[in-house]
C-alpha cells in the first residue's frame, strides 16, 4: 500500500523543530526520511540509544517517539515539543560526555 503524502506544512513543522533542536546543542539526526504516516521521521543514534521521532502539522506542537536503548528504556508515545527537546538535550549531553 502507499503511505501518506507529506505536505509542506509538515516540512515546515519538521525545519522549525529541527531549527530548535540544533540550537539546544542536539545533533543532527542520522537519518532524516518521509514516515508512510505522513510525517518527517527523524532518527538518532546517540551513545547506545536510538531515538526516533515523527514530525507534521496534524500533531501540533507534539512529536511521536519511540526510545531505545539502555539509558533509555523502551518507550514510545506522543510528546510536547519542548518537553520532547528537553529530554533530548540532556541524552545528548550524557552521550557526549
């Protein structure tokens, strides 16, 4: 079956959190691609753990992610940004140090 379509809004949505994220100090994703829920799937790989979020219009202000790994636990579930930004910020910082 076909995924689908991702509209400009939701890239706009993803630039925008991706924007934040980089300014927080989190590194870039190691992979950016199209999710087949219509959205911006973004993963990281950081320290053992991986995260994966998905980002689009329809979830404002919130992202789907799923943890792995074990700093983190296994964990998914629908996030406020911010919040979702804060716990990334500090599993970047534990990865780097």
């Amino acid at each position: 079956g076909r995924g689908r379509a991702i509209t400009k809004r939701d890239c706009e949505a993803a630039t925008d959190f991706l924007e934040v994220a980089l300014r927080q100090g989190i590194p870039e994703p190691s992979v950016i691609s199209a999710s087949p829920l219509g959205a911006v799937a973004l993963t990281w790989r950081l320290g053992k753990n991986l995260v994966y979020a998905e980002v689009c219009q329809k979830h404002q202000g919130k992202v789907y992610y799923q943890w792995g790994g074990p700093t983190v636990g296994d964990k998914e579930g629908l996030a406020v940004r911010e919040d979702f930004l804060l716990r990334m910020s500090s599993l970047a910082d534990q990865s780097s140090s």
